[in-house]
C-alpha cells in the first residue's frame, strides 16, 4: 500500500514539473530569458512561486532541463528522419532539414536556446556544443560511408563534417538574430545544393 502511495507521489511530482516546464517554454517564447522572472512562470504555470523551488533550485536548473529537453527531441527528430534512408547523401539532408524544421516550428525557443541563453551561462555554451558534436558525428559518418564507397573525393571527413554543420550553424544563427534569409527553408535548398557540390556530388542541379 505503500508503494503504491509513493508510486501516485512521485506520479504526481513528476505530471507537476512537466507542467511547469510547458508554460515556462510558453513564456520564455513570449518574452526574452532575462525578461522572464520566476513569479511570471508560476503565474503561467498556476502554481505559487514558493511551489516553483521545490522543483528547481533556479531559473538557470529550469532552462538547463528546457535545453536537455529540446536537445532530446531534436537527436529524436533527426533519427526519425534519418530512418527513411540508406543513402549517405540522403541521410545527410535529412539531418539537417530535421533541424530546420524543428527550429521554425520552435523559433522563439530556439532564439533564446542558440542566441539568448548561451551569453548568460557556460553551461549552456557546453550542452550546445554537445548538440552540435553529435550533429557532426552523425555526419562524418556519412562522410565515412559515402568515402569507402568512392563517391565523395578521399579528403579529412572530420574538417568536411565541420564544415557542413558550421554553414548552417551560421545560417540559422543569422536568421535568428537578423531575420534573414527571410525563408530558413528555401535557404536550407540553396545551402543544401552548395554543401553537396562541395563535397563532390555531381548530379546536383
């Protein structure tokens, strides 16, 4: 019976901090992260703000699992995407629109998470370049497997994942804090065409 009891408790915790994560990524989307305080995330959230502390120890513990959980739903957005294909070069645009797609859908967030948030604390800098390693990973191994099939020149696929993942980094990047290219999608085509003809694929038009 007492399992029980403790297993509904911790349900309820854990039903009670994802609610509070939800209406915390609504209101930063709204406003800016140095813009938001706790009592307005509470608000949001329909909790007291003393509630808030029982779950995390500050603002900077609450966007660091927000990051976590969008770090986790891209990796899952890019393996779904990634799973229609065999074709390295396939693959390897499927992880990138994979991202594309996520951060238009989640603009605001990803304007706090890749412009806003990374001046403010180190490690969020540090989960960043753990999303960005893993996207680099994901392409060298394309590169690997496009290279022993001779179909890409034999130069260091490292620098060229570096350089696929760095351009449209920066494209993202620039769209976030300038609003331009105005179309993320159409420029992701044109970087897309780029980044292929670069690495050696032919039949690109």
């Amino acid at each position: 019976m007492a399992y029980r009891q403790t297993n509904k408790v911790m349900e309820k915790l854990q039903s009670k901090k994802k609610e509070i994560l939800k209406a915390a990524r609504e209101v930063f989307a709204e406003n800016s992260y140095q813009g938001t305080s706790i009592k307005t995330i509470a608000q949001k959230a329909k909790i007291a703000t003393g509630t808030f502390y029982l779950y995390f120890t500050n603002k900077d513990a609450l966007i660091t699992m927000i990051v976590e959980e969008m770090f986790h739903e891209l990796l899952e957005c890019i393996k779904h995407e990634r799973a229609h294909f065999t074709d390295g070069f396939d693959k390897l645009q499927a992880s990138m629109e994979a991202c594309i797609k996520l951060f238009v859908k989640e603009k605001n967030m990803a304007k706090i998470l890749l412009v806003q948030v990374p001046g403010v604390n180190n490690a969020f800098n540090a989960k960043l370049i753990d999303i960005e390693n893993e996207l680099i990973k994901l392409t060298k191994e394309d590169l690997d497997e496009l290279k022993k099939q001779d179909r890409i020149p034999h130069e260091d696929t490292f620098v060229t994942a570096l350089a696929f993942v760095g351009s449209f980094r920066q494209v993202i990047i620039n769209w976030l804090r300038e609003g331009k290219p105005e179309d993320l999608e159409a420029a992701f085509a044109t970087l897309m065409k780029y980044n292929l003809k670069g690495m050696g694929k032919g039949d690109v038009s």
